[in-house]
C-alpha cells in the first residue's frame, strides 16, 4: 500500500490587534488576529502574527507568550509611547462576553515594515478585521498587507464589530479587499443595515457574496451551530451545520477558533460540510475552556493532517 504524501504546510497569517483580556480570573491572552494564529498553529499551519505592542510588562510577556505558543516574533512591533492593548471582559447569560476596549494603544499605530510586507506577500492565508482598522495609521497598513498577499491567498474579513469602531467605508473597502467573509449572527443584522440589505439571511448572504466577489461566507450562529455559503460557477452550495450542547465557561475565542478550522480547512480543499463540522467542533471545545487560547487536543490537527495534500 501506497503511503500518503506528505502534507505542504501552509502559511497563516494574522494582521491587527492584540491584546489583554481582563476578566475576573485574571488577565488572558486575546486580540482576534493573535486567537487566530494561536489556533491555526495548533491545527497544523504556520502561523504568525503582525501585531504592535507597548514597551511595557503587558508587552514583554505577549511575546514571551508567542514563543511558548510556537508563534514568530519578528513581526510583532514594538511602540516606544503607546502602551500594550487592554479590554475590559465582563461575562453575562451563558458565557457570553462584553468587550470594552482601551483606545490609544500600540496596535493602533500598526506600520507596514518590510518585514510585515514580506511575511503577507508570502501567506497563504491572511485574516483581518474591523477593530484594528479604527485608527487611520493601523487601517492604511492592514489595508495595504491584505493588498500585498498573493492573488490565490485567502483573505480572510473576520469582521469582528465591537462597540462603535466601525464605519461603512471601513467594513466595504473591507469587503473589497476580502475572499472570504466570517461575521456572526449579532454582526450580520448591523451589516445589513449600514449597506441597506432586506430580505433573509440567506439572501443577504448570497448578495454579499456576489456583490463583492466572495468566495465563501461563513455565519455562526452559537448554539444553532454555523451556516457556510460557496460561491461556485453556476449555483452556490450551502452547508448548515447544527450544534450540540456543550456546557459553556466563556465564548472568548470561539469564533477565531472557528475561523482557523475554516481556513485550514480550505486550504485543505475538504468537503465544504466536513469543514463545518470539524469547525464547530472546535469552537465547542474552546468554549468549554476558560479564555480564548486553551490547548487544543492533537485529534483536531490529525483531521487536517489526514486530508488529501494540496
């Protein structure tokens, strides 16, 4: 019997915040870009962050975290004045987290150093989103590494919309720069109204897939589980994955979760409906966890390393 090629691994890439999450346990590693990498790593890929922190201890101790964590730290930028990123987490309902996030800080000044350009012109998938665009420095940059991946590379909106660091021109340049779109169930409706889409959800989902030529829309839905829109040639194909109940200690991190599971998917070309599955699977493990970045069990990756290579 034949043994199985080997697989390529692939190249991940982050691009924006991250932060301290403060919650009542005590301070937890976060920032979606860092979730992100964090859990694409631990799926397979190669992983690394283009991030800024503050010279301070917060600072020091991401970085020292990067390194326990198997992430590069040569992208992560170090701010002489601005101080390392914080948010305020406060838990309410069944796990569900309220996000107050300090303005001002390192990843707001975020800049487009050669070595930042060299590790996205070099990614085979990058992600980033909405809250690390609210300053105009980070935002110019974020805009110009998306635009600096390869033609193939997915570019990955996870639109992330948190208090009012948002605007229009921010999420459809966005969009425009996006091939693939990853929002939630709270975030579609807010969407939906800044662009003025009516209509169901699978029709807006279908309008911004066409309109702003997406590969694949990924909604989650929390317990109702996660609902997948590939766009192809003729007809689209959906995937509409139910979920299980899982007894929740916080949803920090799921959805970055989620969207590594996704992308490492994809760049695995599995079936659209185990891409679903295996995505949910693990953002139910994450929310069985304390924090955003619990270890993940080796059975995830295994699933990843066991399909077919690219």
């Amino acid at each position: 019997m034949l043994g199985s090629k080997k697989q390529i691994p692939v190249n991940v890439v982050g691009v924006g915040e991250v932060l301290w999450d403060l919650l009542l346990t005590g301070p937890q590693l976060g920032g979606a870009p860092a979730n992100f990498a964090y859990h694409a790593h631990a799926l397979g890929a190669q992983a690394q962050v283009i991030t800024r922190v503050g010279n301070d201890d917060y600072g020091r101790e991401i970085i020292r975290r990067f390194h326990e964590m198997g992430l590069r730290d040569a992208t992560v930028q170090v701010d002489e004045t601005a101080p390392t990123g914080t948010a305020k987490v406060e838990l309410f309902g069944n796990g569900l987290a309220h996000f107050t996030i300090q303005e001002n800080v390192a990843w707001d000044y975020l800049a487009a150093t050669g070595e930042a350009l060299a590790v996205a012109s070099a990614a085979d998938a990058i992600c980033f989103g909405s809250l690390a665009q609210r300053s105009e420095p980070s935002r110019d940059t974020i805009q110009q590494l998306v635009a600096a991946a390869p033609a193939n590379a997915l570019r990955v909106l996870d639109i992330n919309l948190r208090q009012t660091f948002h605007s229009r021109g921010v999420i459809e340049k966005s969009l425009q720069l996006a091939s693939v779109l990853k929002l939630n169930d709270d975030e579609l409706p807010t969407v939906a109204g800044i662009l003025g889409l009516t209509g169901s959800t699978k029709h807006q989902i279908e309008w911004l897939a066409n309109t702003f030529s997406l590969r694949l829309v990924a909604l989650t839905r929390g317990a109702n589980g996660s609902l997948l829109y590939q766009k192809q040639e003729e007809e689209g194909r959906w995937s509409d994955c139910p979920s299980r109940l899982v007894k929740v200690v916080d949803t920090v991190g799921a959805g970055d979760s989620f969207t590594a599971a996704l992308v490492l998917g994809l760049l695995r070309r599995m079936d659209l409906d185990e891409i679903n599955n295996i995505a949910n699977e693990v953002a139910r493990y994450v929310c069985s966890h304390a924090g955003a970045t619990p270890s993940l069990p080796v059975e995830f990756a295994r699933k990843f390393s066991t399909a077919p290579p690219q």
